[in-house]
C-alpha cells in the first residue's frame, strides 16, 4: 500500500506494551497504595513503606519480613495471576498484585 515503506519494520507486528514491567506502591497511613496493581509477567513490584511503624508484605506462599521507614521490598513476579497480600502485623491492610500474560 502507498506509504508502507515509510514505516519501519520493527514497528508493524510490535504488540503495544500494555502492563508496565515495574511498579511502585507506597505503604502509607496503614494503607497500600494503590491497592491493586498490575504489571506484565516477569514483571518487579517494589513497596515501599512510608509509615513510621513497620510493615510486612505477605502473600500466601511468600513473605518480606518486617520492614521499617524508607525502606523496600521488590519482588518479581513471573506467572500470570492474582496475588492476594497483607500486612501480617495489620492484617486489615491488604492489597493485590495482578500479573498479565
Ligand atoms: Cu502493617
């Protein structure tokens, strides 16, 4: 068609990069935010905790440990699914990690 070679190849079957490969949520006022996040498969998610008292990021199989003012936890996520975690201190925090095809 008229003007295609003007387009560059590794453009024409690039699928568009729908879910970010990084993601931040903040641990702030006893709360995640936001709540629920979604990233790409193989994907990293790093919390960090801006409250004064010590949180935890615990999912059902996996765990950060207690962790404390300005500090972080990433973890990578490499199979699509939903992740359900909370705060084992204050289990009234909780929050969701989506992890896409
Ligand atoms: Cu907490």
């Amino acid at each position: 068609m008229p003007g295609s070679e003007n387009i560059p190849p590794a453009n024409v079957n690039q699928p568009a990069e729908e879910y970010p490969k990084t993601a931040a949520v903040l641990i702030q006022s006893f709360s995640f935010a936001p709540a629920s996040v979604t990233i790409a498969a193989g994907g990293e998610i790093t919390w960090t905790n801006g409250d004064s008292a010590n949180h935890t990021v615990t999912g059902d199989d996996w765990e950060s440990g207690a962790f404390g003012k300005d500090q972080t936890f990433t973890k990578k996520f490499e199979t699509p699914g939903v992740y359900p975690y909370h705060c084992s201190l204050h289990p009234n925090m909780t929050g969701r990690v989506v992890v896409m095809e």
